[in-house]
C-alpha cells in the first residue's frame, strides 16, 4: 500500500432524522462492505453482530397522533472515547490523521470491557466463529479482513475506504483526499440522503455546516464523550431524544 | 585457571536470561504472531483475491429493474451499488450477489412430499414425463392447466401462452398479490382496446395513495427525489414507512379504504370541483351518482374513524393541486385491496378528469412481442378459475416470487388428482410447496429480461446481464417449455430454445420496429433505435444495462369510461360489509405487514438477518404487534406468547405493543421465512399467511382473528 502524509481531517458524520424512514439499506450495506457474518440460527438482538443499528423511537403519544423516528446508531466516533481508557490491551485507538476511533482484532483479547463503558451500544462482541455459507465467501470484500471469534468489533468509519482514497491521493501526489473518493457505504446507500460525511475541521464541508445548525445534536452529550455523530431534525421531540437511551427505549416500549 | 560453576552462577544466567528476552522484541512478536495465527484459522473465511474490475448489469429481484454497477474481484461480484449517480438499491438488491450461493438453492429436482423433513432428488426427465402426463389427462377431461406467472409480461410468459394455446381448458394467470396488479381494475372501467395502463406518477402534483407503498419505491418513484414537488396523502391503517413519510395520513379502519374513496368522490361532486361533462348521462354514471350518495363525508368518516374534515380537505387539494393522481396499491404481505375497493378508487381518477394527461393515468401500448400471430393461451384472473376444477399448476417463479396464502392455490386443486410444478431457483416460497420443483438460474447467472413494469407511462424493456456462468443442474425454463412440448405432443413452433434466444426473438421486433430510445444508465443519454444499424446492437446496448422505452403516445383514442367498472350500485356494498357483520367480542382485525424490497423474492440475502433477526427494526416473521391499550383490555402484556387464531387455524406468536397500530387490529409481521434467510428447515412448513383466508375478492388485507391465551 502507498502511504502519504495526508492533511489531518476529523471526519464526522450527521444523520437527518427527519429523512431517515427506517429502510435498513445503512445497516445492510454496513454489513455487505465490513464481512460481518450472517446470524447463526440461535443469535438474536443481544449476540448479533450489526455495527449499524437502526432503533426506532416515538413521540410516546397514541394513536394515531402517535409518531416515530429511526435512529441510526453505530460507533459515535467520540472526542474522549470511554473505551480507549478501558481497554488493557490498547486495542482501541484514536487515530490522529482522521480521528477514528478503531478496534484492533489482534490485540483484543476479548474482555469486553469496551462494550460495558460504551454508552451507545455501538460495539459488539463476535460470540462465533464468522461463517458463511458455503461459496458465499468469494462475495466477501477483499479490503476488509475478517474477524475471528472472541474479539469485539465496530463501525471504523469504513476504515477500508479511507485508506483507498489515501492511496488514490498518493498515487496523484496529493495530500488532501477527494471528498468523493471517501465516503462510508452507510452514506452511499442511503436512498434518503440522510447522512452527510466529511471533514469537520474543513469549516467548507457540508458536515461542518450540518453540524453546527441549529437542529443538530449528539446523543448523551452530558456525558461528555463528544461524538463525532450529530443527528439533526426539526421537531423538538425527537431532539429530546437525545439525552434518551434509544436502544432501551424501544425495548421497554415494544417488549415490555 | 579454574573455572567453576556454581549453583548461584546457573541462576544469575537464567534471571537475566529471562529479563533480557522480556525486555527484547520477541515475547511481544510472539504474542502478535499468535494473535494473527488465531485470525487464520483454516475455517475463517477468506476474502478472495484477484483482478478488479467494474460491470454493469440490471437488478432482475423485482420488477422496478434499477441499474447496477457490480464490483468484481477475479470475475466474481463482491459489491453492488447503484449505477446511477445519486440513486440507491434496496436492501435486497445490495445483497443480490449473495443469492447465487443461498444455502436453500436447489441444485438439482426434487420431489416434495409433505410432512418429509428432506425433498427427494429427481431428476428433471422425471418431472417432464409427470408434467406431460398431466396434461394429457387435462386434454382426456380431468381438470385444467394452469400456470402461475409470478413476473407477467415477459417473453417467457408469452412462451407459456404459446404452449398451452393447443388446450382448451388452459390459462395463464398472475400470481396473486403481485405489485400493479390493482391496475388490471382499469381495463373494465376505461376502455383499453389493445392498450394497458400506466401511472405518470412523476409527473403528478399530489398523490392520493390507498395503500400503495409509495415511499418504498413503489412505480418507481423516487419519492426522495420528488420531495419539493409532490404532496403525498395517504389512506393506510398500519403507519407504514410510507404513512410516516405523508404530507397528510388518513389512518381508515382496514377494509374501509371503498368507503374513503367515494365519500371524498361526494365531496368532489357536492362542491362542484370537478367537471363531469364526460361521464354524465349514462347509466353507469347515474349508478356512480346513486352509491356517492351514499357516503357522505360524516358516514363515511364514522365507518373509517376518521374526521370528516379530513374527507373534506383531502378531496380539495385533489381538485386544487393538480395534477392529483389516485392510486390503489399491493400492501406489501396483505395482497390487493378488491375489485370493486379497487373501482371506487381508481373511479376518482375519472372524475378528476386524470386519463390520458400528463400526470395521471395514461394508455400505453405493449412491447412487441417475441413470436408471430399464433394463438396464445387466453390469460385469466386466479380467482376466475372455478375452485377445485385444476389437474396441473405450472408455477413460472424462474424471475421472483409472490407473497400470498396458499390456499388461494390449494382451493382451486381438483380432488380427484392434481400436480403441482414450480420452476425456481429456491426451495422457498411457492416452490416449496410443489409437488416438483425444478432449479432454474437465479439472478446473475442468466439474462432476466425487465418488461415495463406497471406504473411506467410508456412499454419499456431492461435485460438483466449475467455476471456468474450458469451453475451444473440448473434448467432453462423455455428449454424445460421445449420439453414439455415433446413429452405431451405439443406444438411449440418458433426457432427459439432457450430463454436468451427469445429474448433476442423480441429485442430484433423491437429493433424492426425502428422506435423508442434506449437510455444508457452511466450518463442518461439516449440513443434512438432507429440509429442503430442491427438489433446486435440493441442488444449490445441493453445489455450493458440499457434500457429501451417506447416513444410517448401523443394522440390517445377516445375512451367510454365506466366509473362503476360495471359493478353499477353493487359498487357500494363493499364498504358497508366490513363494519355490518357482527363480530364476536374480543375479534381483532388481522392486517398482515412487510416490507416492499423483499416481498418479491423467493430468497433472501442470509445478510438480511441484520434487519430481521439481529435488530428490531423490522422484526421477525410471525410477530403479532398489538396496541398497548388492546392488550390491555385484553389481559396480555409485552414479550407474552400467545395463540393467535383465525378462521384458517392457529399458530403460537410473540406478542409486542406498539402506540403506533391501530387499535382493535392485530399486525402480524410478514418477513422472509428462515428457509428464505437461509435456514434449512422442511419445505412447506406453515406460515403466518396460512392464517390468512381470503375473502371472495381475494383480499387477505384484513381478516378476522381472536388472541388467547397460552
């Protein structure tokens, strides 16, 4: 792989709520790019591996006033990540050239301490063996390795992509990346739209001026964790959200 | 010089043995290599490595055809993405390169019998002499033929109508439920000649949608894209992903959607916002005149549970924010809303003055088709062939599936002897429920011809190119026609022998024909055919994931509209029907609810578990979803099982609450089967459709149902 010391960015994304209408296509093509393994048969909300989650909320009103949001949640990307302090193995690293936050396989040694600090719910643990079905596994995408068993795993922002767009600059003797050339497989299948993708630090992007209008915001902010996912939407409510769990929301609502 | 070595020596050589290789690169390097040893496990899969390169093909897994641009590494695909700039594939379609290699694929004949955990292999010979026999006694009196086309329109069903065309008592017939199937309502109230219909959704101002899923991609429109310039109504009961995304959802009581329509037709009449003038004076408009009167907004209203008010302001912006177009539509799992549902639908269109204008419902003429003038087997409605009268069924589901209950099949078998064959490349689906079935190619590894589908405005045709070689065991399906023909003495005259020969059959018509455009996916631009020096290029071009459209019609014939589809003043039964009957206490509504992408596919990506199995967000099948004051007054609470039953039988479900259905309805989650995901499970096993019984218009879109406990 050709390397070149490219421009430092810190890609972010923001999610448009008020487009986003559940389809699914995010999650899928998170799951078609990065190898994640179908589910065995016994798997089930709890064990599965899907490192683009879409939750659906509502306004907690009845019917028919009744309305509901889909979010899309995967790896936040935080500014202070709680699971890098965590981890004993340093298997979780920020990156200084992109600001990812990425999981190294091989140094997980899987104690999952990670998926406890996590307050998104964003990271999963590979509970077995990846497997496909038989012939399947010439569909894979020979960019992206595939994880064994007992490590966790995340959204890295379609780390893949990143590196390929840097070579692509390398081999033209630039330094900055082309906006076009990286772009997350959440952010190209969505027919909606609804995900913008770039550079927050590049006050000209779309993601910058997303980010800062007045219907953006993160998910637990209090916390502190400073995310580099915003989500945006005109009604109140669904900003209300926000200092909402949304995984355990829809699970209390639906399932008692 | 004497040298000793003492106890004391051997010790101080081990400790700092050992704290210089700790303080060295190696136990750091062995952990490392360990760590990616334990990654390489003969049993982890390996990406494959290889030459990349990018194709392009057409999406064949439902009838919309997007362009595809599949990355290929060594040949084979590892990603599909849509070739148009700005346009994005479905769920299904982003996975449709998984579905060569779906675990359920049939690899060879089978024959099914029920109760068996495994399907006997046969081989295919078997299946010819069984299918040709059938119809033998079919000829000798036994009963009728009947194929079951799950993808109409195409050569290969033309192909079908060919064969059978020597047998009386033979027909082709839509699979039921199949998308667009609702507009087959528009041939007896318009009078069609040798015209059908299509829907100018683009260009429409407002769109009033029972039920269609138009947020889905339902007529193929980009409702996204559209956003700015349309406004959407929707009458639904379930809030679907296409009532959340409506400028204006009317959440009527399922099986009201007739009683919406012709109140908001009452409206548009009191008011006089429409001009009548070509409608009135005859018979069928005074019957029309008679059932609106009927429905006035405040009845109406109280038979659907909405507002009044609702009625009123929807059939104001119909008249005010033209062009409006009215459509009836599939509910994705819970088939056709019924003919005459369907007629006072569609009958607003007419009075709205929406035929034959932009934006409205236009007449188009059909593809060529790929053969001479020879008789061809008369096409049918499923519910038109008499119950318990059919000795074969021939199910074409080569090029999709359908989701509808079986028992819509099963009541029209004879009892006397029956067949049933499915040519598909799944054991899931209707193929598992045949007698044989026989593997066909599935997407990607043959040419899946596009023709128009329903709502386009104008004939069009895509061709869906291979990527794979064809898989050892997979059979043609006009080569098995070929077969059949053989067997059972049959004339099947024609040069053509397999499916890609009669598609090149029609691609050549099209091209002598000397019209049309074929518009290139990668940049839009169009080329006339009439430029086109053979029809090796137009094949070429489609090919390439071309597709070619007919020249627009600017001159329509005069049509005589019928707005009560010849139903007269029966036109406004149906409405009452639902809420008359008396039901006993504690009776639900059942409304089945899926999703648009993949309810046209036998077989699903074993990816999809993501979105069915892994997460909530569209739960998975057989989940019965109930309004959290429902189940109260019932006694149940969330994450209960419990019997869900229905006049078709019982079957144990998963209870969840949601505020967002309707209450005194019971939504049963209609996903993929787990031998669709993949799952090896008995062919034939009982589904959440088997509860499902249709009525006598065929609609399984609401059914009555009881939850009890345990």
């Amino acid at each position: 792989m050709e390397s070149a010391e490219t421009t430092r960015a810190r890609f972010a994304m923001v999610i448009d709520l008020d487009r986003c209408n559940g389809c699914g296509a995010c999650a899928t093509a998170c799951a078609v790019e990065n190898n994640v393994p179908p589910a065995r048969p016994s798997a089930n909300e709890r064990t599965g591996l899907t490192w683009q989650r879409v939750y659906r909320a509502s306004n907690g009103r009845q019917f028919p006033e009744n309305r509901s949001v889909y979010f899309p949640v995967s790896c936040q990307q935080c500014e202070h990540p709680p699971c890098v302090s965590v981890c004993p193995q340093n298997a979780v690293d920020v990156s200084p050239e992109t600001g990812v936050v990425s999981q190294i396989p091989v140094r997980c040694l899987g104690c999952r301490y990670c998926m406890t600090a996590c307050p998104y719910h964003a990271r999963y643990f590979n509970w077995f063996d990846p497997k496909w079905p038989d012939g399947m596994e010439t569909t894979l995408n020979p960019d992206v390795s595939v994880r064994m068993r007992g490590v966790v795993e995340k959204c890295n922002f379609c780390h893949s992509r990143w590196q390929a767009a840097k070579a692509k600059a390398a081999a033209a003797g630039k330094r900055d990346l082309d906006p076009a050339d990286y772009v997350p497989a959440c952010v190209e299948a969505c027919p909606e739209k609804a995900i913008v993708f770039g550079n927050l630090d590049d006050p000209r992007s779309g993601v910058a001026k997303s980010a800062k209008s007045a219907n953006a915001f993160r998910l637990l902010e209090k916390l502190g964790t400073e995310p580099k996912v915003f989500y945006r939407s005109d009604r109140a409510w669904v900003r209300r959200l926000a200092d909402a769990d949304v995984a355990v929301q829809e699970k209390e609502a639906t399932r008692g | 010089m004497k040298f000793n070595v003492t106890r004391r020596d051997v010790l101080r050589f081990a400790g700092g043995a050992a704290i210089g290789t700790a303080l060295s690169p190696m136990p750091w390097n062995l952990t490392d290599d360990l760590a990616i040893w334990t990654q390489n496990w003969s049993w982890i899969p390996k990406p494959p490595k290889g030459e990349r390169a990018t194709r392009t093909t057409v999406c064949a897994l439902c009838p919309a055809g997007c362009p595809v641009e599949a990355r290929c590494i060594g040949g084979l695909p590892v990603a599909l993405r849509a070739a148009n700039d700005g346009a994005a594939l479905c769920p299904l379609g982003m996975t449709g390169h998984h579905l060569p290699h779906h675990p359920n694929r049939l690899t060879g004949a089978v024959g099914i019998t029920r109760g068996e955990r495994r399907p006997a292999a046969v081989t295919t010979d078997m299946v010819v002499r069984e299918t040709a026999r059938a119809i033998r006694s079919a000829r000798a009196g036994a009963g009728s033929v009947v194929v079951l086309d799950t993808r109409p329109g195409r050569s290969g069903s033309w192909a079908w109508r060919r064969l059978l065309a020597g047998i009386d008592s033979a027909v082709v017939a839509a699979a039921p439920g199949l998308e667009g199937a609702s507009l087959a309502s528009l041939d007896t109230m318009l009078d069609a000649r040798s015209q059908s219909f299509g829907l100018d959704l683009r260009n429409a101002r407002t769109i009033l949608s029972f039920g269609a899923p138009v947020a889905e991609g339902w007529g193929q429109l980009d409702l996204a894209a559209a956003r700015e310039s349309v406004r959407l109504v929707q009458v639904e009961p379930m809030r679907s992903r296409t009532a959340e995304s409506a400028d204006r959802w009317l959440p009527a009581r399922p099986g009201t959607e007739a009683a919406v329509a012709l109140a908001i037709a009452n409206v548009l009449l009191a008011e006089g916002l429409v001009d009548t003038t070509a409608l009135s004076g005859t018979d069928e408009f005074d019957s029309y005149l008679s059932v609106i009167a009927g429905f006035s907004p405040d009845r109406a209203a109280a038979i659907a549970g909405l507002a009044p008010d609702e009625i009123f302001a929807t059939a104001r912006e119909l008249a005010s924010s033209g062009p409006s177009i009215v459509v009836a539509g599939e509910q994705p799992g819970g088939g056709p809303l019924g003919r005459p549902a369907e007629t006072a639908i569609f009958g607003l269109n007419l009075l709205l003055g929406n035929v034959d204008r932009e934006g409205g419902i236009v007449g188009r003429t059909p593809l060529p088709a790929p053969g001479d003038d020879a008789p061809l087997t008369p096409l049918a409605r499923l519910d038109e062939i008499p119950d318990h009268s059919v000795a074969l069924v021939i199910i074409d589901a080569s090029a999709g599936d359908g989701v509808y209950p079986w028992s819509l099949v099963a009541r029209k078998l004879s009892p006397k002897g029956s067949l049933v064959v499915a040519l598909s490349p799944f054991l899931s689906g209707s193929a598992a429920r045949a007698n044989f079935a026989v593997p066909t190619p599935p997407y990607l590894e043959t040419i899946h011809e596009l023709p128009t589908s329903f709502a386009e405005p104008v004939a069009s045709i895509a061709l869906s190119a291979p990527l794979l070689p064809t898989r050892s065991g997979a059979v043609d399906p006009v080569a098995f026609m070929r077969s059949i023909a053989r067997a059972a003495g049959l004339d099947l005259a024609g040069e053509w022998a397999t499916t890609e020969s009669l598609i090149r059959e029609r691609v050549a018509r099209i091209h002598r024909a000397g019209s049309g455009t074929v518009t290139s996916p990668a940049d839009g631009s169009a080329t006339l055919v009439a430029e086109l020096s053979t029809s090796d290029e137009l094949w070429d071009a489609l090919l390439a994931g071309g597709r070619w459209s007919a020249a627009p019609s600017n001159t329509m014939p005069p049509r005589t509209m019928r707005i009560t589809g010849g139903l007269g003043t029966a036109l406004g039964e149906l409405p009452t029907r639902a809420t008359a009957t008396p039901r006993p206490t504690g009776t639900l509504t059942l409304v089945p609810r899926a999703t648009r992408d993949t309810s046209a596919s036998a077989a699903v990506s074993p990816v999809l578990t993501k979105l069915y199995q892994e997460s909530g967000l569209r739960g998975s099948t057989g989940t019965a979803v109930l309004n959290p004051r429902t189940a109260a007054s019932l006694g149940f609470a969330a994450g209960r099982n419990v019997r869900l039953l229905t006049a078709a039988g019982a079957m144990r479900v998963a209870l969840m609450l949601d505020e967002g259905v309707m209450p005194g309805v019971v939504e049963i989650v209609v996903a993929p089967e787990r031998s669709a995901l993949g799952e090896k499970t008995a062919p034939g096993a009982r589904t959440v459709l088997d509860l499902l019984t249709p009525g006598n218009e065929q609609t399984w879109s609401a059914v009555d149902a009881q939850l009890l406990e345990g």
